[in-house]
C-alpha cells in the first residue's frame, strides 16, 4: 500500500547533492515518487523506512525518519517493524545491497573535488570493492563489497591521504565534529599567527622603509625573509604537506596551487636578497635588449 514517509538528510550541500538523492530515490521500483531538499525528503510509495535510508547511505549521504512528520502513513508500524531510533542505528550504515558489506570510513587530508576522485579511484581498485562513495563535505566514504577494512585504509594512505574505519554511526559522528573542532581550533590559530607577523611586516615593506634593496639594508632583508619563511612554515604547513604528498602521487590538488604560488614568490625574493647584483644585471639586461 503506497504511505508518505518523511526523511531528515543531512549531507547535502548543493543542488547536485538533491539531484543524487532524489534521482537514487526515484530508481527504486517501489517509490512512486520522491521530493527532495536540501534537509529532508517526502518520499511516496510502498518503500519501507529501512530500505530509503540505506538508498540515500549509497548515495552517499545520511538520512534518519522525520518522527515528526506532519504527514500520515497509511499504516502504523506494528509490532514486528523496530521503532525508528533503532532505523537510525541499525540500518543507516547499511546498503541496499543487503549481500554486500559495507564499510564507512573517514577521510583526512582531502580539500577539493580532484582529492574526492584519487580517493573514489584508489578504493574502487582494492579488489572486492563493488562500489565507493566519497563525501567532501563530511570527510567521509562508503565502501561497498567483501574487502578488508585495513585494506581500504592502505589504500587511501597510498593515495596520499589518511583514513580510518568507523563501523558504528554514534562513533562517527563524534569523531566528525572532533576533528571539525580541531581542524577549526588549528586554523583559528594559525590565522592569528599570520596576521599578528605578516600585517606589521607588510605595511612596514609598504610604509616604513625604502623597498629598494641597498647595501644599508642587505641584512634587514635577510632577517626580513626569514622570518617570513618561519610564518608560512607556521602557518601553512598544511598546504606543503598536502602539496608533497600530491607530488609523490603524481597528482596536483588547489593545495599544491597554494604551495606553489608562495614558495615561488618567496624562493623568487630571497635569491635576489641574496645575489642581488646577478639579479640586478638581469633585470638591466631585460630593459636594455632591444625588441
């Protein structure tokens, strides 16, 4: 008999995210139709509770019943049917594929859409693996298939990145928002770090002293980039660490954009620190060379 079930989602993002789910729900052949938002999903037709969640799970999301829906169901869940806290926990880490194994895990290190495909491509080669998904925002990936957790993990580390198998939903929640709060406690700091030495350095530069490199102020510019050598090491480890792991792998990520961009501008200004007459007489040679 066709109910109304209401679905809490949470994961999604943008309109591509409800475009996945809605799509992954109007596939199933007992879902007659599905309207899908950002924060929740009315899905209509004869789909017990359990296999919805486990089809939004695939899709790469996360989904618990609404219980307070304003929609009716056609039937009360009786006796035999668990109540929906035990949906939530039993059935959210589970696909619709009920004879494959699945796997979540929580990703560290990824920061863009290029991170999110190594990571889908290095577990869709483990064998066993049927299928991976990745979620960027939440760090995380479900795996389906008769593998090894530790294989999953070995895999993800050769790809540059580090993981970790998180079998049980409560578990997984918790160790998400610890590392948000960590990751945001790291970058508050570093932030602060950043501005404190780098925005008296820079008006200084700008300001307070003549931005020609002379004999008189050949040592001040030595000292000068150090220090800022120092800040960037402090404060944007993460980004060369990414970068050099990218660059093991073969790969580039906007993290390796990042590294780039500031270490060349920095290797560019201390060599002319450095040798300054080399530099100088390049430059002179650059004006001086006729079209």
């Amino acid at each position: 008999m066709s109910q109304t079930i209401s679905l809490a989602l949470d994961g999604l993002s943008c309109g591509h995210c409800v475009k996945r789910v809605k799509e992954a729900l109007e596939q199933r052949a007992d879902v007659e139709q599905a309207e899908v938002s950002q924060q929740q999903a009315q899905v209509t037709g004869s789909a017990d509770v359990a296999a919805l969640i486990a089809t939004v799970e695939q899709a790469g999301y996360h989904a618990t019943l609404k219980t307070d829906s304003s929609y009716p169901k056609s039937e009360p869940l009786t006796a035999a049917e668990p109540p929906p806290e035990a949906l939530t926990t039993e059935f959210s880490s589970q696909p619709a594929d009920r004879s494959l194994p699945a796997h979540f895990l929580l990703i560290d290190g990824m920061s863009c859409a290029s991170c999110v495909s190594r990571v889908e491509n290095a577990l869709q080669q483990v064998s066993g693996v049927s299928q991976a998904r990745v979620n960027l925002g939440e760090r995380s990936a479900l795996v389906l298939g008769d593998v090894a957790p530790q294989q999953l993990v070995a895999a993800v580390d050769a790809a540059g990145y580090g993981a970790q198998v998180v079998e049980d939903e409560q578990e997984r929640r918790e160790k998400q928002q610890n590392s948000a709060r960590k990751a945001m406690r790291r970058f508050t700091w570093q932030a602060a770090v950043a501005l404190i030495f780098g925005l008296p350095l820079m008006i200084w530069g700008m300001l307070g002293d003549n931005m020609m490199l002379s004999s008189a102020n050949h040592t001040l510019w030595l000292v000068l980039g150090i220090i800022t050598l120092l800040i960037m090491m402090v404060t944007g480890n993460h980004f060369y660490r990414s970068a050099w792991r990218s660059l093991l792998n073969g790969s580039a990520t906007m993290d390796t954009l990042v590294a780039l961009g500031t270490a060349a501008a920095w290797i560019y200004s201390f060599s002319v620190v450095l040798w300054p007459d080399f530099s100088l007489c390049r430059h002179a040679i650059s004006i001086l060379k006729p079209a």
